[in-house]
C-alpha cells in the first residue's frame, strides 16, 4: 500500500503504532520487572513469587486485579510510544546523515535498503546510539514519573494519582531537576539500543544476502522473531546493570535517602549487600517481558511499515 508517505514517516507511525500495542500487551510484566529492581537497593531477599503475591493482595483492595496489575498504564503508553516512534524516525535519519557522511557524494544517489546492506555493525551502532540518546534525553520526565507510579500500589500514601498529578509534585517537590534523575545510566543505557540495532540490522542484512535478495523485503514473521530475539537477549544482557540503577534512582527513596543513591555509592551497596548477582536482580524477569515485546513490536513494525 502505497499513500505518498516519506520513509520516514513510516519510521515514526510504525514505531508508534507498535509502540503501543507493545505496551498494552506486556505492561503487568514491566511492573512486576520495575518493581525487582528497586528491591536490589534494600536487603531483602524477596523476589518474583513475593512481589506478585504483594500485586495481588492490592489488588484485593482495589476489588480489581486489572487495575492494579496496569497501574501506571496511562503514562507507559504515554513513554513507549512516544519514544518508539521518535526513537525509529531518529534512526532512520541517523543512518542516513551517518551513511552520507561515510559514502559522501554517493549517498543520495542510493535507497534506504542500499544505504542499509551497505553499512556495517560499527554505522549502524552509531547511528542507534544517536537517535538513542535523543530520545533518553526527550523522555526521561515521563520515566521519573511512572517509576514512581508503578512502584506504589494505587493504596499506597505516597503514590501519584494520575501522570498529571506526579509530574506537578515532582515540580514543586524537587524542580526541574527532579524530572532528570537517572539520566546518566539512561544515556550510558544507551548502549542496549546501540547494540541491539548493530546486532538485529547486521543479521537482516545477512539474512537478505544470503537469499540474494537485493531491494527492501518484508521479513517474515518467523525470521523476524528469531533475529529479534537473538539480538534482544545479547543486549539486554550486556547492560542491564544500567536498567537496574536507572530505576533505583529515579525511585521514591532516592528522594528520602538521596546521599547513599548517588550513582557510584549505589553500585557498591548493592555489590556489598548481594554481590554482583544484586546487580542483575529482575533480569529474567526482563528477558521474558523484553523478547516477547521486542518480537511483538518488531512484527508490527516490520508489517505496518510495508504496509503504509
């Protein structure tokens, strides 16, 4: 289907579009992940059973599982999907200017895929790396408020009553500076997205060589779910430390305790209290969100895009 619309626009309203349908899908797992990961700054040993035990006995109060297995919905739609569809209309301009800067006077001369099949991991880590840290930057706000709000139960004395209401306290509370907390292990998070693209852009582009395929295809389903969760399982893996103290300090005991959640004294309280495993508490937690999101927004990004 073709509605005269730029490549990039297609970017942005695919990433958007599966953005959202992600975040429906698979928002209860990304509460129970966020909430794994401000345990690692405490000395509890609870884990996964306790905190789906502690979502279920609100939930009782509540009288709704539903509300509260989606507290903190409003604004994670709200973040994911602005950010997949910036974070891929980014990308896409990203590998163009790095692709013109590389090729120089050849490069518009070329298609988008013929940019792409030319360009290596190292082009396309710097290229996601760019439009990555753009996009940490434009949203970090909306990340300070729903870890807050998805870290209390709709109960609780301190919770956020709506994104509205977080954003006005953090305001008054804290000051601009409040909206930024975490943004540091968010930018070096970055990376996740760098090497996710480097990873999951270089098999595509393999995958189509080897088929001899020579202009811009669909992937199907199938390919697409096996590249997509080969790539996401390396680079969650590789820096979800970052994720961890990204949650931790933009949590509300950062606000309480604000000297021993500074970022380097909040390394080493977790490595001395449950050693380099406190570090990666809530990972596979992550990893069973992440790879089915990742592969549910990927297809319908891969879809959607062909389809504009």
């Amino acid at each position: 289907m073709s509605n005269g619309l730029s490549s990039l626009q297609r970017e942005i309203i695919a990433g958007f579009t599966a953005g959202t349908l992600t975040t429906i899908a698979t928002h209860p797992l990304d509460l129970v992940k966020l909430r794994l990961q401000l345990l690692a700054s405490t000395n509890s040993s609870l884990g996964y059973t306790d905190v789906i035990k502690t979502i279920l006995t609100d939930s009782r109060k509540q009288q709704s599982i539903l509300r509260e297995a989606y507290r903190g919905l409003g604004v994670n739609l709200i973040g994911n999907s602005v950010a997949w569809g910036l974070y891929f209309g980014l990308y896409r301009y990203s590998k163009d200017l790095v692709f013109k800067i590389w090729a120089g006077s050849n490069a518009e001369k070329q298609s988008s895929f013929q940019k792409d099949s030319r360009m290596g991991p190292a082009l396309y880590f710097l290229s996601a790396a760019l439009s990555g840290a753009t996009t940490a930057v434009l949203t970090n706000p909306v990340w300070v408020v729903k870890t807050r709000i998805m870290s209390t139960s709709a109960n609780a004395r301190t919770r956020y009553k709506s994104t509205w209401d977080g954003m006005l306290k953090i305001y008054q509370q804290e000051g601009y500076r409040g909206f930024w907390r975490g943004l540091a292990p968010s930018l070096f998070g970055v990376a996740q997205g760098a090497i996710y693209f480097a990873a999951y852009d270089s098999l595509k582009h393999r995958y189509f060589a080897s088929k001899g395929i020579q202009t811009d295809q669909k992937l199907g389903n199938i390919e697409n779910i096996v590249l997509t969760s080969t790539s996401k399982m390396i680079s969650v893996t590789a820096v979800y430390p970052l994720q961890l103290l990204k949650s931790n300090l933009q949590s509300f005991d950062a606000i309480r305790n604000a000297q021993s959640y500074k970022m380097f004294s909040l390394v080493k309280s977790i490595h001395d209290r449950h050693g380099i495993k406190g570090l990666y508490k809530g990972l596979s937690a992550n990893l069973v969100r992440a790879i089915p999101s990742t592969c549910i927004t990927f297809c319908i990004y891969e879809n959607l895009r062909h389809w504009l």
